[in-house]
C-alpha cells in the first residue's frame, strides 16, 4: 500500500471504514500494518506511523478519545482525566491507560476494552461544552471528577494547572463542589479545593 494512497487524518486517526471507501481492502490494512505505514490504535482505529512518532503520550491518548467519542456519538461526553487531556489541564499521577466517559443516555457505567463509563445521571446541559467537535464536560466538572478519584496531590495540580489556565476561577468550583457533596470523594475534592 502506497502511504500517499492512504486518507489523510485529519483528527489524528483513520478508522477501517475510511481506507474500504478509498477503495482498500483488509489485506492492504494489513500489509500497511506489517510494514509499518500506520498502526493499530484500536479496533478498526489507525494512525500514521509518521503522525504517531512525533506524538507525546499525552497527545496519544487525546487522539484515542477523540476516536472513542466520534464512534460513539452523542451519547457519551468526555470526562475526567479524559476532559482534562482534551481541555489541555494538567494531570499527574493519573494514567493514560483508561478513557473517561459518563454517559447521557441513561445506560450503565461500565468498564470494557480500555473505557471507563461513568453514569450520567446528575449531568447538568451547562456541565457540556464542545471541544474540536468533541462533547467534553466543562473544565470545571472534569477537574473536580479528577479531584474527586484521585489523590490530593493529583487533585491540586489538575486544579492549579485549570486555575492557571483561566479556564474557570474559584467560585464556580466552590459552587460545583457543593452539588457534588454526597458524591464519593467529595471531601478529598473539597480539601484540595481549600
């Protein structure tokens, strides 16, 4: 398979249904993986080997979300550590094995396959915004999520780092905070908020 025969990728991936419309088959995908043109993110996900190498694992796993959630479609918004990847805040110690969702289609949390959905019962419409044509939760939301399931060293980064970035102030998280009271790590969240 000749690379400049490939579609380009303008999210970052090429999913197997876009190199079928341009007219390649499995066989070619394959022959394209063995020789190292593009490789395999995820099932029936791809990204060019050239594109991939000058990647950060940071931009890796943003390129992973944004596959999971173009798949998945409206259903699921961006959450956690995930949303705090996409809005560019930082995290530390949380690892970039996982993908967060919550879900807005009343389904079940769940883990499977490298994703993590969280239930989307207590998603508010001002708790979304869209990133990149990605539906993500707003900074505020994900970096308290992150504070809530992390430590409190992790917590104040993601915090500091989403202050710093100006991408919501203080009130708004002291006022988030308190309508997640009764939501598990809630008080470690409050602690590294004060």
């Amino acid at each position: 398979m000749d690379p400049d025969s490939l579609p380009r990728a303008a999210r970052g991936y090429v999913t197997r249904a876009d190199l079928l419309g341009q007219g390649h088959d499995d066989r070619d995908i394959r022959a394209a993986v063995r020789a190292g043109v593009i490789r395999r993110r995820r099932r029936g996900t791809y990204v060019y080997a050239v594109d991939d190498d000058r990647l950060d694992p940071l931009q890796r796993h943003v390129v992973d979300i944004r596959s999971v959630a173009d798949k998945l479609g409206p259903s699921v918004a961006v959450s956690h550590q995930s949303a705090c990847a996409i809005h560019g805040i930082a995290t530390y110690d949380m690892p970039l094995d996982l993908i967060h969702l919550t879900r807005l289609d009343g389904a079940a949390g769940r883990r499977e396959h490298g994703l993590v959905h969280h239930v989307g019962a207590v998603v508010a419409d001002d708790d979304l915004t869209t990133v990149d044509g990605t539906l993500v939760v707003t900074p505020a939301r994900a970096m308290l999520e992150v504070a809530m399931t992390g430590s409190v060293e992790s917590a104040i980064v993601t915090l500091d780092s989403g202050l710093h970035l100006a991408l919501t102030d203080i009130d708004t998280l002291a006022a988030m905070s308190n309508r997640f009271a009764s939501w598990q790590g809630a008080r470690n969240g409050r602690y590294a908020l004060s």
